[in-house]
C-alpha cells in the first residue's frame, strides 16, 4: 500500500496543523471535529480552516495548499474514513473519548488504514488496552511537535505487534513527504523530548531562583550552549506559561517517586505568581518578559524572579566566552553565580538522560535527534557530553560529588569513528554502528571522514562521492567574502579537470544572509570606491564562472537565502532547495540595490516565463516590485512562484535529504551538459522608468514609501529598464552588471544609505528612512 489519503480527526491547533502539512505535501486530507451546536455542521472545522491562512507563522505553504483540505464532522462523515489510509487522532487528551473513536474507527475503516494517536501525554498501552489482534497491529502513536510545519520531529510508539509493511509505509510517508526525522520512542511518560526537556526546563527554573540571576542572565548563557535565542524564559512563554503545571502534574502522576523529574515537579512560586496575574506567555499579556506600550513606544520588559516585580529587559551578553568546547569549559569552571548556574543545569540535565536512556529508546542517537529535532537544541544531551569531552566531563562529576550514570562511568567517548564509521556506545558499554536511512546524505558525516580539497576560514570544498564536490560556506551566518569568491574560483578548476558536477549546500541554520556588510563597511565610509567597484566585480566574475562552467552547478539552500545568498543561487543550473527556504534579494533594506547579478538574473527569469503578460513592461514591473519591497518568500513553493525556484527546480520536504537529492540531481544533468547560451536583454529604456517612476510616486503619496526608497527606486529602475539604452535596444550581461556596480556606487556615497547600513550591522533590523 502507499499513502494517499488522510483524516485528522480533531481540528484543534495541533490537528488543524497536522492537515496543513500534510496539504503542504500535495496530499489531500479530510479534517473533522464534532457537530458544531451553531451554524453549519462544520463549523469548528470549517473555522479552524480560517484560522490556519491566517496563522502566523504560516501553517501553510502556500496559500494554495488550502484546496487539499475537506472539512467534515464526526457524526455525519465517518463512513468517508473508509478510503482513509491515515487517520490520526488528535481530539482532547481523555482515554475514554479517545477510545470511543477508536470503537467508531474499527467498523468504518478498511483492513489495511493505520490509526494513530498525536497524544502527548497517554501511554500506548492505555489507548489500546482490550481492542482486538486487528487494531493492535495498526494503532500506534504519532506525537507530532507544535508547530508541525516547522519542528521537524515526530516521535512514535509502536506496539510489537505492530504490522511492519504499515510501519514501513507510514515512516517513509512521514519522512519523505512530511519532512519529519522520525524517532522511535518506548511506551514511557513523555516519551523522549519532553521527558528530558520538562526536566530541563524545570531545573533552570529553580536554579536560576537559587542563585538569584535574572532571566536575561539565564537566556543569554543559554544560547553559549546551542540553545535557540529564547533560552528557557523566552521558550516558556512562547510554550504558554498555564501549559508547564499540566505537564508536570501529568508526570507527577505517571512518573516513579524514585524518578529526579518527579523530585522537582512542583509549581515554581514565580510561576503561580504569573498566572495569578494572568500571565500566560506570548498568547496573552505576557510571561517572564512582556512588552509594555508607552507613549507609543513598546519597551521590553523581564520579570524579577523573586519579586515578581517587572523592570526594563536588555539583551545580555555572557562577555569573554564563546561557544567552542574550551570556551566553555573554562567558563563552567569559573567561581561565579552564573558558571555554578550553568553547571548545576547541565550536569544534572546531561545525567539524568543518562540515567533514563534505557527507558526512554532504543539508543542514544535516538534521543539526541529528538532533542536537536523537537526542542531545537544544536547537541542531543550525548552529543553535547562529547562536546565538552566524555572523561572531562566524568573528571567534573567526580569532583562535584555528583552521582554517576553507570553509561559515563568509564569516561570512554559515547560515540567514536572506527574506520570511517561512526559508532555509537550502548549501555553496556559496547559499540554499535549508526546506520542512516537510505537516501539521507549528511555532510557531517562526510567531515568526519575525510579532510576538505581545499579551505579557508569561510568555506571548504568537499568530494561527496561519485565525482561529485560540494561548496560548503561556514563563515559566520554564512555570509559571503572575498575568501569565498576565490574559493569558488579555484572549486571551478578543479571540478573542470577532475570532476563531473559541483553541489553549493551546507548544514547551518541558514545557507546565507548574503555579503558580509561589516568587511565593506571601512571602503564604504572611507570612500575607497575603487575597492568596493573590485569587490563587486569579483563577486559578478565568481557567480558568472559558475552559470557558465562547463559542468553542472546545483544550489542546495536551507533556511535563509538573502541577497548575495540569493544571488549566487540564481546563477546556478538548478537548485533543490529544503521546503523550508526563505529566498529574496533584500538589498534595498540597507538602501543598496542588488549588484552580483540578482537583478540581471531575476529579470532574465520574468522574460523567459512563459506565463508572463506580453510586451517588455510586465518582467520588469515584476522584478521591480519583488526587489523594491525586498520580498523574501516563505517557503520553496511560494520562491517558485517569485521565480527565485524555476518550474523545474526540485523540493525536498526533508533536510536531511536535501544534499542526497541535489546530489542526484547534478549528477542526473552530467551527461549531454552544456553550459547555457548568453542571453541578450530587449529593454524600453527611458520608457520603463517613467512608468516605475509614476508607480514609486504613487507609493510615496499613500505612505508605503519613504522619499530616500523613491530615490533607491529610480537606481533600481535604472538597471531593469536597460540604463540609457533606445527602446527594444539590445543589452549583454556583461551591461546590466555594469549598470548595477553604477548604481550601487552611487547609493553607497549617500548617508541615507550609511544610515541604513549602520542601523543593520548595529541592531539587525532594517531603518527606513
């Protein structure tokens, strides 16, 4: 069997978010909850479907996606399950109605549909106690993360009896078309992630009230240590602050007194504190930070953890260490109330998965993965114990007096390569190799068996196999330099005299956030021209040896792909992007215009689109709008629509896959390649920008644009319209990059634009001046 079809029976937040991400995948999804007492039968099902194209952040893909999603109810269209080869159970966390449903699911439903259940909080065992051999071998649990487009981990629970060509049916569903990194869970409270993660979370809580820090304090450290920019505090109110005492009363009840989480279970006073207030978190007034409005400003606030009392929140910054291993060795082993904070918080978080890795899965990988996947963290637990050095780190334990986890007892590493294989350490101390799912390509791994072809300190140049090499970025946010431009010329040479096709791709958080501003902000305000006029000539050199090597060049982006991260892309053959990748050419935020061939590059994409309105206005109008209001799309399905993806381009819905498949892909395009033809512009010239002209105008008049983007816009009008050029004149490339290093030169000698530049380095936001 395959799967085609699914339901989601409750239309809550966690199962209308479900049936989005199964439309995200193409996949048509029947949505159902009860009989609404008011208006259509529907209703509740019908509304959560509004909710969902409103979301933010997004739930959908594409607002197009919605067309997959059919509303119903579950009284008059059950018998509609009965082509269902998927249902999943997402109503309210009560045995009996859950149970009931099941009762109602066995009689409509054919031979061969799974059932599963989203819960997060009931055992299997409970669920499916006293239904027969026939539902057992296909009900398991499927316990999606909130929001289910975005966190990639689905955990599952599955009964030994479980039919293994439907196990293997639904991963691979789950896998390939979802996106999720599926982790096999045992029947225990909380299951892996939030098992560990309540006790995470419930420690540095206490802790940070013993050792009397702020929250800023705790958050800021937090992040030392691969934690997301929300830390603990911030995590807590996006979570919603009246969530924490139903999850800790539910482990309360389910967990062995002899359990560390159950020691620690109770109310934080500061917590019933804020929710006497009325203190929810981000969906309501506010939490451990707020944002308080006055004299129409918003001003960030953070509450006092022993007060209660609420006082103006500033960004900390944990001074003189980073986030490498040493660093953060030593800071751990400072005399300070913060590093004995951080000590105390990760010793007893590290050992405690330790102590319970037996219970909870099958592996240590399994529970790094769901910790890296379901809370974001940049190391599982082990992972991160590895980090700092597994005999390090039992030579603290020992010195702390801590009680040792019998699997850290011999200090020997948790995972170790043994002839380019990476093994990891079970609990009798053995070692098993760490298989990956066929088709799952991960440049890690690559990096811990091999050595780069060629590196600097922001890239490195990698055989990935098969004749194939791939351009890894690591500068920080991956942003661009003149390492990188010359790292891509000498990636070019060798591809051309030793291999077949070049993949551009890399597993940071983003692919890139463009050119590195901070490194052309001294020629920019020294007014050193000619050195910037070089910097923008080696950047259109590099991108154009790409488009026209005389091999394959696949982008493979992820995450953020702005400005020259943007650029480069759309000068490749192809790209396989992550359906997850936010691409735009966003330059004008800075008062810039693009300048290694983003505009040359979109423009000629809106030209050839065979979709377009006729006549030469309509590409440019189109490039204009999408560069001038520096649109970022959100997702790969709507960058194709922007013509940033083309029609051809290829989504993997999973970011493990993504390099496998851009691999392929290039790899696919070997035989028969050549390089494209050059393309020749047809412009309007002076005709083009009096029209963009009257456009930006109108703009201004209604108060979207300021006077200096009406100033940006005609530099950028300039370039889409062909320069000086007669009408349908004829344009070369090599032209319109000359017309954007013109317009970019002039823009960089104005100080509104030194405004903007100073005001993004500095804060990270765009000004508009």
């Amino acid at each position: 069997m395959s799967i085609n079809k699914v339901a989601v029976m409750g239309a809550g937040v966690m199962g209308s978010g479900i049936a989005a991400q199964v439309a995200n995948a193409g996949v048509d999804v029947l949505l159902l909850d009860i009989v609404s007492e008011q208006g259509s039968p529907n209703a509740l099902a019908e509304k959560a479907l509004e909710k969902l194209q409103k979301s933010e952040p997004h739930a959908l893909m594409h607002k197009r996606n919605v067309r997959h999603i059919h509303c119903g109810n579950l009284q008059d269209d059950l018998q509609r399950l009965k082509d269902m080869d998927w249902v999943i159970e997402a109503v309210v966390e009560k045995p009996d109605i859950k149970r009931g449903l099941y009762h109602q699911l066995q009689q409509v439903c054919s031979a061969q549909c799974i059932f599963s259940s989203n819960t997060s909080t009931l055992p299997l065992h409970v669920l499916a106690a006293g239904f027969p051999e026939d539902f057992s071998r296909r009900f398991m649990i499927t316990h999606f993360f909130n929001p289910p487009r975005y966190m990639r981990l689905l955990e599952l629970v599955v009964p030994e009896q479980f039919d293994p060509t439907l196990l293997t049916e639904l991963t691979a569903f789950a896998d390939v078309r979802l996106g999720k990194g599926c982790v096999f869970c045992k029947d225990t409270p909380g299951f892996i992630a939030n098992r560990i993660g309540t006790f995470w979370i419930q420690t540095a809580v206490q802790q940070a009230v013993k050792f009397e820090l702020s929250i800023e304090q705790c958050d800021a450290a937090m992040r030392l240590f691969g934690i997301p920019k929300t830390g603990v505090f911030g995590l807590l109110d996006l979570v919603g602050l009246d969530v924490m005492p139903l999850v800790l009363q539910s482990f309360k009840r389910t967990l062995p007194a002899e359990d560390k989480l159950a020691a620690i279970v109770e109310n934080p006073p500061i917590l019933d504190m804020l929710l006497a207030q009325g203190m929810t978190g981000r969906k309501g007034r506010g939490g451990f930070y707020r944002l308080l409005k006055t004299a129409g400003n918003k001003v960030k606030q953070g509450v006092d953890l022993v007060s209660g009392d609420y006082r103006d929140s500033h960004r900390q910054r944990i001074e003189g260490v980073d986030s490498s291993a040493s660093s953060i060795r030593d800071f751990l082993l400072q005399d300070n109330a913060l590093s004995h904070y951080c000590w105390k918080l990760w010793s007893d978080t590290l050992c405690y998965a330790a102590d319970i890795h037996v219970q909870i899965a099958d592996n240590i990988e399994s529970i790094d993965t769901a910790m890296r996947l379901g809370y974001n963290w940049k190391f599982g637990p082990f992972e991160m114990i590895e980090y700092l050095g597994a005999d390090w780190f039992l030579q603290q334990l020992v010195q702390h007096q801590h009680e040792i986890p019998a699997l850290l007892a011999d200090g020997h590493p948790l995972y170790q390569q043994i002839d380019s294989q990476l093994l990891m350490k079970q609990a009798h101390g053995q070692y098993r190799p760490i298989k990956r799912a066929e088709g799952v390509l991960l440049l890690r791994d690559i990096r811990r068996k091999s050595t780069p072809l060629r590196k600097t300190p922001s890239a490195s140049l990698w055989d990935i196999g098969d004749g194939c090499l791939c351009l890894e970025f690591h500068s920080k946010m991956n942003t661009l330099d003149t390492r990188i431009l010359t790292l891509i010329s000498e990636s070019i040479e060798l591809c051309a005299s030793q291999y077949q096709a070049l993949v551009i791709y890399n597993e940071g958080e983003n692919f890139s956030a463009g050119a590195n501003l901070s490194l052309l902000m001294p020629e920019i305000k020294n007014h050193e021209l000619d050195t910037v006029d070089d910097i923008l000539r080696a950047g259109q050199q590099a991108f154009q040896a790409l488009k026209y090597a005389p091999f394959p060049v696949l982008g493979a982006p992820s995450g953020l792909a702005l400005g020259g991260g943007c650029e480069i892309l759309l000068h490749c053959d192809a790209i396989q992007a992550h359906a997850e990748v936010y691409m735009g050419l966003v330059e004008v935020g800075v008062g810039l215009v693009p300048a290694w061939g983003g505009c040359k590059e979109l423009l000629q994409r809106w030209i050839r689109h065979p979709k377009r309105p006729g006549g030469p206005l309509p590409p440019i109008a189109k490039c204009f709008e999408t560069i001038g209001m520096a649109t970022v799309s959100k997702s790969a399905q709507q960058a194709r629509q922007l013509l940033f993806l083309g029609q051809d381009d290829g989504i993997s819905m999973n970011r493990d896959r993504l390099l496998a498949d851009a691999k392929a892909r290039a790899l696919g395009m070997v035989e028969g390649y050549y390089p494209p033809e050059p393309f020749v512009y047809q412009l309007p010239g002076a005709t083009a920008r009096a029209a963009l002209a009257i456009a930006t105008h109108t703009l201004q008049l209604l108060g979207k644009a300021s006077a200096y983007d009406v100033e940006i816009g005609k530099q950028l009008a300039t370039i889409l319209s062909g320069g000086e050029t007669e009408s349908s004149g004829e344009i070369t490339e090599q032209a319109m990059f000359d017309l954007e290093v013109e317009a970019f030169l002039h823009l960089i000698q104005q100080q509104k634009t030194l405004a903007r530049l100073e005001h993004m380095l500095t804060t990270g936001k765009a000004l508009r001046n």
